[in-house]
C-alpha cells in the first residue's frame, strides 16, 4: 500500500499556477533578447561618418562620369559600334526606377525618360548632327546632409543631391566661320539648363559579393532652363 502511494506522490503533476507564470517569464526573455540581437545588427548596418563621406564622393564621381559619357554620345564623333556599348554601362550608374527629365528653352513641357531611353536618343541625335554638352558642378553633394530612410528589411538608405549646370549646342553645320581663324562653335539651337541630382547610397546583398555598399543616381530633374 505505501509503494502505491509514493507512485502517486511522484506522479503529482506541478501546481497550475506556477507553470503559465514560467512560461510567460521565458517569453519575456526570449522577445527582449531577440530584441537586443535585432537594435544590435540594424546598428551595425548603419555606416559611420566616414564612410558616408567616402559613400558621396564615390557618388560624385558617378555623377561626373555620367556627364562624361553624355558628352561622348551627343558628341559623335566616336565610332557609333563603341558609342552603343556605352549605353549598358551608362544605364548601371542608376536605380532602376530613375527619371530623367528634359526641357528645351521656351516650353514648359518637361519630357522624362528612363535612362535607357534617354541614353540610345542622344545616340540617335548625336549621329544626325554634332550636340556640344558641357557642364558646371553648381553644388556638391553634402555628406552631412545626407536624408537616412530607414527600409522594412532592416537596411538602411541614405539620399543627397547636387546641383550641375549643363550648356547644349545643336552644331550648325552649315553656318560658315567669319574668317580662318574663326574657331568658334555656332549652334542652331542651345541652351543652358540647371539640373538637380539625387543620388542613393544603399546596403544591397550580392551572392558573390555578400553585403556592401552601392552608389547610384536616383533622378536628375529639371530645375530651370534659359
């Protein structure tokens, strides 16, 4: 008789109540730790001053060469075979939903293009007649003014702008120079043409690569032309 009472008394299930206030304590726990990990790798997905800085110059220079290659396309004067296999690497210098907008003097129409587009019509004008594009960094992007918009995957993406000024000269071809040595461009339409450029700095993930940092122009708009 007493061996079945000491199987019973090890049978005896735990008191009810302290077993929900266990588990709610373990929850507890287990959120706030998952908290902490989660505050610790969002911090360390945030870069410092100094690679921000590094971040925009990077971005200028894409900003510069884009103007490089604008100028080489309208230009023509390249073999168009090697004008064309620049376009590719023209469109990666942005984000895939990047606008690029256009006005000519005297409309208010603004024309905006995806960068693909605007890219092979400069080729398409370059190679009809001569297009002299020059420009004039206005203002600089600002490492320390740099917007910081945090994304739903926990990564983080940082925008600045800049300022250029961009001169366009339509050749005319036919216009003949005053004298010998009369070197001077002649244009039968131009413009000049202030553009602000929004650049993105962003944390991407490649499969050969794993995390780093990528450097693309979002949009250039129009801001006035005359």
């Amino acid at each position: 008789m007493m061996g079945y009472v000491g199987r019973l008394e090890l049978e005896k299930p735990m008191n009810k109540k302290s077993a929900p206030i266990c588990c709610a304590v373990l929850r507890s726990v287990g959120l706030i730790m998952l908290l902490l990990a989660s505050l610790s790798s969002l911090h360390a997905q945030k870069p410092s001053q100094e690679v921000l800085s590094d971040l925009t110059k990077r971005a200028m220079d894409q900003i510069l060469m884009f103007q490089d290659y604008v100028s080489i396309l309208g230009a023509g004067e390249e073999p168009l075979e090697i004008r064309e296999r620049m376009v590719p690497t023209c469109v990666k210098l942005f984000t895939t939903d990047a606008i690029i907008e256009e006005q000519s003097k005297g409309s208010s129409y603004k024309r905006e293009w995806s960068p693909e587009r605007y890219f092979r019509a400069l080729l398409v004008r370059g190679e009809r007649t001569p297009i002299v594009i020059d420009f004039q960094v206005e203002e600089e992007v600002n490492a320390d003014e740099l917007e910081e918009v945090a994304n739903p995957d926990g990564t983080f993406t940082y925008r600045g702008t800049m300022v250029f000024r961009q001169y366009y000269c339509k050749i005319d071809e036919d216009a003949a120079p005053a004298n010998a040595e009369d070197f001077s461009v002649k244009c039968s339409y131009e413009d000049t043409t202030d553009k602000e450029v929004t650049i993105e700095l962003e944390r991407i993930r490649n499969d050969g690569l794993g995390w780093h940092w990528a450097t693309r122009i979002a949009g250039i708009k129009v801001i006035r032309v005359f």
